[in-house]
C-alpha cells in the first residue's frame, strides 16, 4: 500500500489520538493505541556504530473510549544509536484538537526503559493551565510506520 494512500486514510479513520474531554477541576485517565509514521528520520553515523537521529513524525489514536476528545499528534525529537545497540531519544510533541486547543508534551524513551514516559507541559483554549504524563510502548511496524498502546493522565486546574 503506498504510504501516501495511509497518510490520506489514517485521519479520516482513525480521526485522533485520545487524552480525554477535560474540564475544570477534573482528573482524566485514558488508554488506547496509536499509530504513526514517520516523516523524517536523518541518520547521520559519528563513528563505527554511533548514529544520531533528527526525527519528525505524526500520530493517530484509537482510543479504548470512543466517546473521548480526539486529536493529531505532531512530534520533533533526536535519537543516538550507541555501538553496543543501546538507544535512547527525546523531544517535544503537540496535540491538536479539532476546535484549535493544543497541549504540549515532552517524551523519553529508550532500550534501557520497558515502558517509555512523557509529561505533558502546557495547553491552550479549555487545556490552558493542564498537568500529567503517561506511559507508553511503541514498535516499529516498518521504516515509515509503528504503533503502540497509551496510558494518561490529565488534570486541569
């Protein structure tokens, strides 16, 4: 299947990925899976078997609740491959929400981790003033494509 085609139908099908519809004074927990594909992944080798990554990608979600808020994902971040096989990555990710909120995350993952973590560091519209992180595994399906499952919390002021 040509990529492009899975670009075009991920969204329409998929629509988002979930956090939970939040309001004031509120703690939301959510699970689901995403999917995402990368749309930039600049390898660049320093010595024998030590690479640092430029990464660019989005993500989709399907939550365990359909009745939850969806959005897109659009993440930055770098990598660094070591020569004993070892990695680890990190960088910033903005949810989009369909009204025009966002909310700003950061992540960390690695070899070294089972589940890797993000905490979520800032929001506009009705996310203005959130707080929380997750969890999350990830795998890579193909270069371009991978999925995982999510765990969140949210908590507004």
């Amino acid at each position: 299947m040509n990529v492009k085609i899975i670009l075009a139908v991920f969204p329409v099908v998929l629509s988002a990925f979930s956090c939970g519809a939040a309001l004031a004074d509120q703690v939301t927990e959510e699970e689901g899976a995403f999917a995402c594909v990368n749309d930039k992944w600049d390898e660049k080798e320093q010595d024998k078997g030590h690479k640092l990554v430029d990464y660019a990608g989005r993500c989709v979600s399907i939550p365990d609740d359909p009745a939850i808020e969806k959005y897109t994902e659009d993440c930055v971040g770098k990598y660094e491959y070591m020569p004993d096989e070892s990695w680890k990555g990190s960088g910033t990710c903005t949810w989009k929400f369909k009204n025009g909120d966002t909310i700003l995350k950061t992540f960390e993952e690695g070899s070294h981790v089972k589940e890797s973590s993000y905490k979520i560091l800032s929001g506009t519209g009705k996310y203005k003033g959130v707080r929380g992180g997750g969890t999350y595994t990830y795998d890579n399906l193909t270069d371009t494509l991978g999925g995982g499952r999510f765990k969140s919390r949210m908590e507004l002021p």
